[in-house]
C-alpha cells in the first residue's frame, strides 16, 4: 500500500514544489508544525528561476497524526497538496528483547 511520508517529531523535511519561474508561492499546515523560514504555520517563498519553490517544514515535538500542507501560487492554477504524519519513538517502535541478551 501507499505510505505517507513521516517525518521523526523534533526533525525538518524539505517540501518542493513546481511553479512558474520567480513565483511566490504560499504554504500552510493544516495540523501543526512550523515552516523554518517563518517561524509559524505559514509561509510565502519565491520560486527560482527554474520555477522550484522550496521551504523546509518542522515537526514540532508534541505533535501526533498526521497534517496537510497545502502550497498555492497566484500564477498557478490549483494548489498542491502533501499528507505528513509524525513519528515520535515510543516503546512500540523497540523489538521486545524478552529479556535475553
């Protein structure tokens, strides 16, 4: 089945996308995390003149789920959109040892 991307709580992914060369392109998560250039859940780039807008997204630690992050620009027609859920270590993610060494 398909996976969603999971980014490890208190870590960044780097999310990109394709515009029109020079284009500011907009983000937002819809559930948590912050966007390292802005500090908060939004924020506004501009593309290079490839058209590739680039931001780098925060899982903040507490976080559990799962967020959207929409990206739109107004010289694109819709938006695109990418699902992230958070990992965060716990005693499930650890192989049981049954106490043998």
């Amino acid at each position: 089945g398909h996976r969603l991307p999971r980014v490890q709580l208190g870590s960044s992914t780097i999310m990109r996308v394709q515009a029109t060369p020079y284009a500011p392109v907009s983000w937002v998560t819809t559930s948590g995390g912050v966007f390292t250039e802005s500090k908060v859940g939004a924020v506004t780039v501009r593309a290079d003149s490839q058209g590739i807008a680039q931001v780098t997204f925060y899982a903040t630690p507490g976080l559990s789920g799962a967020t959207s992050i929409l990206a739109a620009s107004p010289f694109c027609l819709g938006q695109a959109e990418q699902t992230i859920t958070f990992a965060s270590a716990s005693l499930s993610d650890v192989a049981p040892t049954n106490g043998q060494k």
